[in-house]
C-alpha cells in the first residue's frame, strides 16, 4: 500500500483529518477558570428538537460525566462542539475568546478539542508507537508526514503516553492483536499525542471486561486535571466510580446537575430517567 494511503486508512472518515493547513494552535484563554461555554444551543432536525435552549459550563481541568436515555441529545451536544453539527440558536466558546461556531471541524481540532468516538479506530496492521507517532500533533503537510522521524522529545511523549494508557509491554506489538479494552487506551493515547485541552470520550467501557472498566476508569480520572475530559456513558456503575459532577439530560435539555448522590436522588432524574428500581440500585 503507498505511504499515503496508510497514512488515509488510519483515519476513518469521521475523524478530522486535514494535511494542508499547517497552523498553530490558537491561545486559549481560561482565566475565568470555564474551559467550553455552551449557552442557549437549540437544535432541530426536521422538526423535532434534539437540543432545546441548553447551556452547560465545563471547568479547566474538570472531568464532568453526562447521561441520559437515548435520544437525550448527548452525541448531539458532542457533534456541536466538535463542530459537526451547527445550531439553530445559541453560543459555544472554548475558552474566553474562540467561537466554536465561526470554526471549521480541524480549527477545532487544532485549538485543543479532542473526540473519542465509541468504536475504537485504529490502524491494525501498524503497531502501538506507529499509530501514536502518525497522531502526533504538528505539521500535517503531506511530505513531512511521509519524511519525518521522531524527534527525541517526541519519542519521549510516545514512551510517557504508553506509559500512561498502560501498553508500555504492547509498544511494538500491532494495534490488530490488542484486546478490545486496550483499543480504546491506545485511541485515547492517539488523542493525547495531539495535546488536547478538553477531550470528549463516547462510552469509553462498551464490550469492556471488569477488569478493563476499572483501568479505564483509573486512565480517565489521571487524565483530569492536567485537561478537562468529558465522559458520555450509559455504565452507572462506571460513571459513579468516575464522578465528580454529573450532568443529566432529558430532551435535549439540563434536568439535573451536580454530585453523584445528588443527582441519583433527584426527584425529577428519578422520574423521568433511571426509575424508582434503578435508582436504588445506585444507592446499593
């Protein structure tokens, strides 16, 4: 296979993916503490309301859980972030002085927002410290792409990430032969290598062993703090081992907010989404 179509299958076509614009990342300004600020974002699709004048605030450094049924808006809400889907209404700033709105999908990219999707996608024929070396965050052009090596400093940022994602024993085994649980680390080390201010995670645990739940969840907690990291999952076990604020929504709309316990002993999150059985079991 040539160079370049490698390099074209290790991204699907739903990631970001841009060779010719070779910029440096905007400055993000968070003074103010608040790292994304969505007010008032109203979506509809053929009518129906998928996000219904909704406004949620992000801290820098936080890692902030959302749930809600299907059809709660959440991928929604992580399509207009990310700049796939433009609202009807409303404002998404990252930071103080970037307008979300006013970016193309890679401006977004590059100014530090970062998405897991569901499905892992790796490059399978490719090893570990390949798929993180291609990740790496810097000039996309294609010839440097095909031409550069390494940099000692970056080697040392693939070794520290590895380290971190826990598949320092699997550097040079291919991506193909890693169980499902360690496909979605290595992705996760793929955002990383691109230096994410905020990263966006869909239902990282789907098909995990409990095993690997509980690493995931140890990896997601250390990443916060250095970044934000937002968790969509549907797992009420994980996200409670996880939580430190919670964000519940119902059509398209905030209906709860706060700490865990808070949130599971909401009258209303009761009522409407997990239901007086669930519920409970939360509280076991």
């Amino acid at each position: 296979m040539p160079a370049l179509e490698k390099i074209r299958a290790f991204w699907p076509r739903d990631r970001v993916f841009d060779f010719l614009i070779p910029e440096s990342p905007p400055e993000l300004d968070v003074t103010h503490g608040v790292i994304l600020y969505l007010e008032g974002i109203t979506v509809s699709f053929g009518g129906f309301k998928a996000i219904d004048h909704l406004s949620l605030y992000i801290d820098d450094g936080e890692l902030r859980c959302i749930i809600g049924p299907n059809g709660a808006g959440k991928t929604t809400i992580m399509d207009i972030i990310t700049g796939k889907t433009r609202p009807d209404a409303g404002s998404a700033w990252f930071g103080q002085h970037l307008n979300l709105l006013k970016m193309s999908e890679p401006e977004i990219a590059r100014a530090g927002i970062g998405r897991k999707f569901q499905k892992p996608t790796v490059f399978e024929n490719h090893s570990v410290a390949d798929n993180l070396e291609l990740a790496m965050a810097g000039d996309k052009r294609i010839w440097p792409i095909l031409m550069a090596k390494p940099s000692p400093t970056q080697q040392d940022q693939i070794e520290a990430i590895v380290e971190t994602i826990g598949l320092k024993t699997k550097i040079k085994a291919p991506a193909g032969a890693l169980s499902h649980g360690q496909k979605q680390w290595l992705e996760i080390g793929m955002l990383l290598m691109q230096n994410p201010k905020l990263l966006l995670v869909d239902e990282p645990v789907a098909g995990m062993t409990q095993q690997e739940t509980e690493r995931t969840a140890e990896l997601l907690i250390s990443l916060a703090g250095t970044r934000s990291v937002v968790v969509v999952e549907h797992d009420m076990d994980f996200v409670r081992s996880i939580a430190r604020k919670v964000t519940v929504l119902h059509q398209g709309s905030v209906l709860a907010e706060g700490r865990m316990d808070e949130v599971q002993n909401n009258q209303a999150v009761i009522e409407v989404y997990l239901g007086e059985e669930k519920c409970s079991a939360l509280k076991n």
